[in-house]
C-alpha cells in the first residue's frame, strides 16, 4: 500500500477554466491553482496547459512527499480504460480521441487516470463530502448541464465506459423539448439553468406581470437562474411559477432514480441550486409526492459539500483509488 506521504494531483477540465490541486494521503488539499482553458484554441494547446498546470503543481509539493499519480475531470464520454477523450460536448471540437491520458503521462512521468467531471464530483462526496460513510447515493450537480452520479455498496458505479450515472438525461416526457443530449423531454432540458433562463425570458416576453423584468432592466441577456431564485423567495409569482415548473420535471427524474436505487441520501449540488432555496425545496417535493415504492421518509436530501472544488478534488480521490487498485492487482 502507498505510504502516508503519498499525494496526488487532480485536473478539473472546464469549459471556461482549468482547476488544479493536490491532496495528501487524506484528501486534504495542500495546493491549488487555475488557469484559463481558452478552448477555441483546439485541444492540443488545451491539453499543452493541461500539463503545464499539472506540472507547476507537482513542483509545489515538499521534498518528503511523494506524488503517485494525477487524475483529469473531464465534461463528456471517455475512454477510461485508454485515457481517451470520445466526446466533449460544451469545449470547441467536442474533443474526438484526444490521448489525454497518454500524452500526460508521456510528459510528466506519472500514470493519469480520467473519469467524468460529474462522477468525480460524486467520488469527492463519498470520501469527504455530504455522502461519506453511506452505502447507497444519488448526486446531482445542477448548472449550465445536469449531470450525475451513484454510490451503490459504498462505491461510486461507473457503469459501462465510465458512463454510469447520467441522472440528468431520465426522460420525464417523451414529447418535451429537444435536450442537448438528442433526446427529447429529459430532466436537463426542463430543468437546468439555461430552461430556467429561458422560461422565464419567455413569460417577460409575453408580457406577464414580474419583478424580474425591473432586475434585469428589460435586458433579457441578463437573465439568471440566480435572480430567478431570489425572486421567487421574495414572492414572485413569475418566479416561482418558473421553478415550479422546473422543480416538478426534475423531481420526477429524482423520484424514478430513488425508486430504482432506494438510496440512504440524495445530494444535491451545482451552481444552479441555492441550498435550501425555494428551486431546491420543488425539487425535493416533487420527488416526494411521485416516489410510493420507497421508504421516502427515510431519505436525506443534503446540500452537496465541496461546492465548486468538488471536480478537482474528486478527480485527485479518484486518481488514489484507481493507483492503489493497480498496486493491489
């Protein structure tokens, strides 16, 4: 088994910044640093920062401890086992086979693991976050996207080709709005933030009576899922019809994974999601009243830990895990 001076790094690969951290032994964070993607410079220059953060973060680590092995976040469908990027869908190019993996670890010497982003925002709850010490979980990260993640034995469950957990894509309607998957009517499209945003553009523009039209200044482009919830917690009616709506789609989605999984908690997260907020408690209303199949009394619904560094830092969890796995084998 590695030593206790064992570190690893993680990368998180965003569509407008590139996180970077390492951890000790103990998931503690010892450095961090970030760097601009800057993704419509095509992905080998990407990848070129990729390695250039990684390795100023390597040099930052003391004399004693010894770094093991790096693991990169990244948004889209990956080759796990290959370290392949197969599609990324919000970074210029959508990233086809790009040798991630193989490139990284050429140049700096240390075996890189990949996993999805939003898995590695699970990863990060189970071993320090919201969901430590359960057995069985859902995570939600809700932003621009929705993505997933599950804990099932204490595990997070990958599935086939690391795409295990795509919790925003339950279909909640088979007639709904085109999503950004191809599919129609999953939860992302009714729920995630750019549907909220454009729910809410829609009733200004029709003309209905709401505070949110004085915060944005008439300017539709100013639009926010934050503002959105802000005024629904004063009382906006508009507001709250938005996420209303948008609360009931997403907790159908919730309540059809609680019925498959029966999980001891669900974590909800992303930049979307105020804690506790009026969209929060739809969200976990609407799960509740469709879920009967369920002891749904017996359910947490938690506020994600790690908040935006839970990527990077899942990342780095999943880079121990997956290096103390190949010394064990």
């Amino acid at each position: 088994m590695p030593s206790s001076n064992s570190c690893y790094v993680g990368v998180d690969l965003g569509g407008t910044t590139i996180k970077f951290a390492l951890i000790d032994n103990d998931g503690e964070v010892l450095q961090r640093s970030r760097s601009q993607t800057d993704g419509e410079d095509g992905h080998d220059a990407v990848l070129e920062r990729m390695i250039a953060g990684a390795r100023e973060i390597v040099g930052l680590a003391e004399p004693d401890q010894v770094i093991r092995a790096i693991g990169v976040a990244a948004p889209g469908v990956l080759d796990m086992d290959g370290g392949y990027t197969i599609f990324l869908p919000n970074l210029p190019g959508d990233w086809p086979m790009v040798p991630v993996g193989p490139r990284m670890t050429e140049a700096l010497g240390l075996p890189v693991y990949l996993i999805n982003d939003v898995r590695a925002f699970t990863v990060a709850e189970l071993e320090i976050g919201a969901a430590k010490g359960v057995q069985t979980a859902l995570c939600y990260a809700i932003g621009t996207g929705i993505g997933g993640g599950i804990v099932a034995h204490g595990r997070v469950n990958m599935g086939l080709g690391g795409a295990g957990g795509e919790l925003g894509h339950m279909v909640v309607n088979t007639n709904g709005p085109h999503c950004g998957c191809g599919n129609r009517g999953c939860a992302e499209a009714y729920a995630a933030g750019p549907a909220i945003i454009g729910e809410a553009n829609r009733l200004i523009v029709m003309g209905e009576t709401t505070t949110l039209r004085e915060m944005i200044g008439d300017d539709l482009n100013k639009m926010t899922p934050e503002l959105v919830e802000r005024a629904a917690a004063d009382g906006d009616p508009i507001a709250r019809q938005v996420l209303d709506y948008a609360g009931f789609h997403m907790g159908i989605a919730v309540a059809n994974a609680i019925s498959a999984l029966a999980p001891n908690v669900v974590v909800l997260g992303g930049g979307v999601l105020k804690p506790y907020g009026y969209y929060w408690s739809q969200i976990e209303r609407s799960a509740r009243e469709h879920c009967h199949v369920t002891e749904i009394d017996k359910i947490e619904f938690l506020p994600a830990k790690l908040s935006f560094e839970a990527g990077v830092v899942g990342a780095a969890l999943w880079a121990k895990t997956a290096y103390e796995a190949r010394e064990e084998g």
